[in-house]
C-alpha cells in the first residue's frame, strides 16, 4: 500500500482511512504503511520468506491507530 502526498500545502487530516489488509499471503512480500493514514487493520496473512514483512514509515505525519493480529511473517 504506497500513497503520494506532493507537499504543496498541509494537509491536518488522513490521506487514508479505513484501510483493511486482511487474509493476504504472498512470497517476499511486504506491507508499507506510512504518513497521513489512520484506521488500519493488518490481520490474518501469511507473508512467506518476507525480507521486510511489515513496515511502518514514520515521517512528518506518522500513521494511526494502526492494528494487527495473526500474522505470519510480518
């Protein structure tokens, strides 16, 4: 999941909300999660042999009330 923001002007709300990332699998895959998102769930997937699994990009606008559970490989 990979979203743009130009950065022209700021924007206080999410870019992104109410995202679910449910019951996925996938060889070397990964999730990125980062700056104007809010509201999301991870849960019930299986990322085989992933080299990053999950990550979570903190910068200027830091993600949300983020949630996961019954992972593998994140």
């Amino acid at each position: 999941m990979r979203g743009a923001h130009n950065g022209s002007s700021p924007y206080p709300g999410a870019m992104a909300a109410a995202i679910v990332l449910r019951n996925n699998s996938g060889d070397n895959s990964e999730f990125t999660i980062g700056n104007a998102v809010s509201d999301t769930i991870v849960e019930g997937n299986a990322l085989i042999d992933s080299d990053e699994g999950l990550q979570m990009i903190n910068t200027s606008t830091n993600p949300t009330r983020v949630y996961q559970s019954h992972n593998r490989g994140l």
